[in-house]
C-alpha cells in the first residue's frame, strides 16, 4: 500500500517538532530506510508489531505501508501525537498510540503474541529498553532496533576483543544477534554525531547455555570490571583461581576471551558453592 500522507519535513514544520536532546529524539526522515527496517523487522501481518518513539512517524508509516495490521505506538512527547493521530486515520484500525513512558510499559499487554518490536530507539535509554526486555524475552517473536553502532557492535561482538563484554554475554546468551546494516548521520534530523546500525535480536528457545541469570550477572559485572586482569584476579572476590578451576575455565585468562559457555560455566560453579 503507498502511502499518500505528506512528507515528513512538511509533517515537521506543520506541527513545529523540533527534536529534543533531553528525549534523545533524531528524527529518521528517509522512507525507504524506514521501509528497509520495517522490512527488517517482519512478518508483520501477524500478532502485534509495537514501535517505540515513533516521533513525527517516519518508521510507523513504513510499518503500515509495509503490511502492519497492529501496530501499538508508544510516543511521551505529546507535541507528536497529532502528526501520529493524522498517520492512524490514514491506515483506519491499524495503528494504536499510547502516549506513557516506554520503561513503564507491560508490554506483554500491548496485544497478542507473536509480538515484534521495531523501533529507532531513543539513544539516552536505547540499551536499558533492551535490558528490560530481555528479562522476559520470550514475551516477543523479535526485536529489531535502531542503536549507535558501537552499541550493535557490542552486543554482536565475539569474544576476543575490545568490544565483547557484559552485553555481549547477555543478548548472545537469551538470542541470536545479527547486525543488519548501518545508517548514516546524514539520514536524520538533526544529525547524530555517530553512526547508526540496525540490529535483530530474536530470542532463543532455551538460552544458548544453563545458568541462573543473577548470577551470571554477578559473574560477567566481576570479570569485565576488571577486564585488564587476569580471571583469577577479577573475580577473586566470587572465588578466584579456585572458581575458575571448578568450571573448568583456565584462571589466567582474561575475561574477552571466555565465551558464553564459558560464563554460564563460571555462573553454575558459583551457584553450587
């Protein structure tokens, strides 16, 4: 379905938007990116896709005219929600605003399963949105997400490097990640002074590993607060040397280069002493 509705600069000017710093808003105006990521994140004629910080609505039209029969909306500047009200009476029955906080939402309320979040996230909460998803993530079919590119980096890093760590761990751990392409500053308005990427995050049926998560949290904030120390070191606090060695883990070696597994072994160990 094309969508007849105005371009978003005019839809810009016509309600006086400008995008706020505080809210960690840069407009994405470009709708054949928007189209490319509302692609990204389908099926999206099943269940409930839910966006997050719509704005001015430059990816909630291309979810819409992408096939989205329930789209749920949820935008806490209220200077935007009449350019979304102008969207959702252009798509009759398609499109639900709730205009709340988005760390305040139960989002398994939101509408039926399969449930598939797609959104340009706002920077400032980008990745505590994530956190808080993955503590139920099997309350969703996918997540596919706008962040900084050093961000996607992170979660999609193998151990081994400067960017593997605490996130890493845990979005490998509950899904499997892939970094779909990035987008440029100049796609926005205002333009970032970073790089952006699109992530996909969907989640597994079993974590990739046994372990109970508060402690592997507990393992992996240890073992990356001291990622320039050796295991034996970092995480002598939570056993060290002897830790290491009942999880089957060499205690010399440093925490970027222990996987998944490897952490979820650590986690275990620790739980049984």
């Amino acid at each position: 379905m094309s969508d007849t509705l105005p371009p978003l600069r005019e839809v810009i000017a016509a309600h006086g938007l400008r995008a706020k710093k505080n809210l960690g808003q840069n407009f994405l105006l470009d709708l054949h990116l928007t189209a490319r990521i509302a692609r990204a994140a389908g099926p999206l004629d099943a269940g409930t896709i839910i966006e997050v910080g719509p704005g001015p609505g430059g990816l909630t039209r291309g979810l819409l005219s992408e096939g989205a029969e329930n789209l749920v909306a949820i935008e806490r500047d209220d200077r935007c929600l009449p350019a979304l009200a102008e969207i959702a009476a252009a798509y009759p029955g398609r499109l639900r605003v709730i205009a709340e906080d988005a760390l305040s939402i139960d989002y398994a309320a939101l509408g039926p399963a399969p449930r598939r979040i797609a959104a340009n996230l706002p920077y400032n909460i980008g990745t505590v949105l994530l956190t808080r998803w993955l503590a139920n993530p099997h309350d969703f079919a996918s997540i596919t997400v706008m962040l900084q590119k050093e961000v996607v980096d992170r979660i999609t890093a193998p151990p081994g490097g400067k960017d593997y760590g605490r996130l890493s761990v845990l979005c490998q751990w509950l899904c499997e990640t892939s970094a779909l392409f990035e987008v440029h500053p100049a796609a926005f308005t205002p333009p970032p002074k970073v790089t952006s990427a699109v992530l996909r995050l969907e989640p597994r049926a079993e974590p990739l590993a046994p372990a109970p998560r508060t402690t592997l949290e507990r393992v992996t904030a240890a073992a990356f607060g001291q990622r320039r120390k050796m295991l034996r070191a970092a995480l002598k606090p939570l056993g060290g040397a002897e830790l290491c060695l009942a999880a089957g883990i060499d205690p010399e070696a440093r925490a970027e280069t222990i996987p998944v597994e490897g952490f979820c072994a650590l986690a275990r160990a620790l739980a049984e002493n």
